[in-house]
C-alpha cells in the first residue's frame, strides 16, 4: 500500500523499511512530524490480514487495533493501481466500527492528472477519497492540510532526557524485555526469529525522567540469512546507537556468548554508548 512510503515523505526521512514485499512493517512505529508548524505524531502499523489464522498475522491486526484507540484520527490507505479490493472491504467495515474520524487515502495516483483512478473507492462510504503519490510527493500536502485541522491542540512538546537502545542477536528476547518494562505489550513477541523489523521508539517517564526505550531489530549475519530488509534494519539499528546515550546489549543466558555477542557490543561502544 506505501504506508511507510508515505509516513517517510510527511516526516522527511527514510526511517522506516520501505519494500515491495507486503508485511515489511510489523510493529507500531512512532514518528514525529512537523507540517505548517504543527507538531503531530504518525503511527505506521503492519498490513492488515483480517482473515489469515496466523499468529504473526494475529498479532499484527492486534497492534494496529491499539494503535487505532490511541490515535485522534485514522488514515485508511488504499492502493490506487490495485483498485478495490476485498481485503478493502474488509478493512473499511472493521472501520466503521471505530469512533474516530477517518480519512480515506488513495495511494499511487502517480499521475497528476488522473481524476478518475479513485473514485471506486466512493463505494468505502468514507466521503470523498484524497487522491496522493507517496512515492512523488504528489497530494500529499492537501492530505496534510486536511489532517491538522482535525487534530487537537497540545501545549509543548516532548523532551527525551535519556535514549537507551536495546540491541542483540535475533530471538534473544528484546521485545520481550521491553514489555516487561513498560508493564505493556508494546511490540509484537513471537518465537520466529526477525518479528521486529524497523527501530521501535517508546518513550516513558521514570522519575523525573523522559527515558526513550528503543527496540531494534536483531543484528544478524549475512552467513544466517540476510535480504534487503534485513540489511535496511541493521542499518537502522546502528543508527538507533548513534543517537542513544546506552545500549543495553541482551544474550541469550541458556547459551554461551558468541562472536557476533561480542560484536554487538563493540558496534555500540563505537558510537559512544554505556553498555548494560
């Protein structure tokens, strides 16, 4: 669909993994963006499967669906070269069943010119389709102009006091200990090794501190198995440590520490991190 094609474009950034392959995002990825000097917050969820039995595919829909309660208004992303689809149909009458405010976005309209591409998608019952190119840029700014005059207005903004980036071999149970932290499923937990794929940020107040916690994806080599979202997500994971004060570096403790352990942990004392 391009909804972290779009997510990139409003923020400016290339944060997020962007592939053809459907499912490259799993998790709630929280991203800050700032459009006529309105500061508001994206959330980029997974795919949508309503009918797969799977329990990946379970828990993606079950984290959208949080996203969906917190959100002040929903952007329902179509692909506009598809055309209807099923799973559309799907996805808007799970839809109508939230009170929040929905926008209906017809992504991939990539010619400027095409006023006719959307309008099946009318049949939705969202009122009128917004018609964009993530990819060019193109819509974008009308979607925007829409957007944040529905959103509400909050005084100030958030201020990080500490980043700590929590890194490792893949399955060595990251997410895990996360939620635990936060007292909340925050990311999606699965015994399938690569569940978190992009560089997951939450941020908590401890004390009298702001502590952003960051779930990144596990670092793997390229002998285990290595694609381009795996590369992609590595690179994002090094990034995470270059703008976190510690890393907290999890092993596995039911087997011996590995080179690719050791690794790890100099990659982030490399960038400068504390290492718990």
């Amino acid at each position: 669909m391009g909804k972290s094609t779009l997510i990139n474009r409003i923020c400016q950034s290339s944060e997020l993994v962007v592939q053809e392959k459907p499912g490259s995002t799993r998790d709630r990825k929280y991203m800050v963006a700032d459009w006529r000097g309105r500061l508001f917050q994206l959330v980029d969820t997974g795919g949508l499967d309503l009918r797969s039995g799977e329990k990946l595919h379970q828990d993606v829909v079950r984290q959208a669906t949080l996203a969906m309660e917190e959100a002040d208004l929903i952007l329902f992303l179509v692909d506009g070269k598809e055309g209807l689809l099923p799973s559309d149909l799907e996805v808007a009458s799970a839809l109508r069943k939230v009170t929040k405010l929905v926008f209906l976005v017809v992504n991939k309209i990539d010619n400027p010119e095409d006023h006719y591409s959307h309008m099946e998608f009318y049949s939705l019952g969202f009122g009128d389709p917004i018609a964009i190119s993530a990819l060019h840029g193109i819509g974008v700014g009308d979607l925007l102009d829409g957007v944040v005059k529905y959103l509400p207005v909050k005084e100030g903004e958030l201020k990080v006091d500490l980043s700590i980036a929590i890194v490792g071999r893949p399955n060595v149970g990251k997410s895990s200990l996360l939620n635990r932290i936060l007292g909340q499923e925050r990311v999606i937990v699965s015994d399938l090794p690569g569940t978190t794929r992009d560089a997951i940020d939450t941020v908590v107040k401890m004390d009298d501190l702001m502590v952003q916690f960051v779930d990144t994806a596990g670092i793997r080599t390229k002998k285990s198995g290595y694609d381009d979202v795996d590369y992609y997500s590595v690179i994002r994971t090094y990034r995470s440590l270059e703008r976190g004060q510690i890393a907290l570096v999890v092993i596995d403790g039911s087997a011996e520490i590995s080179r690719k352990d050791v690794t790890i942990g100099w990659e982030a004392l490399k960038r400068g991190c504390s290492i718990i």
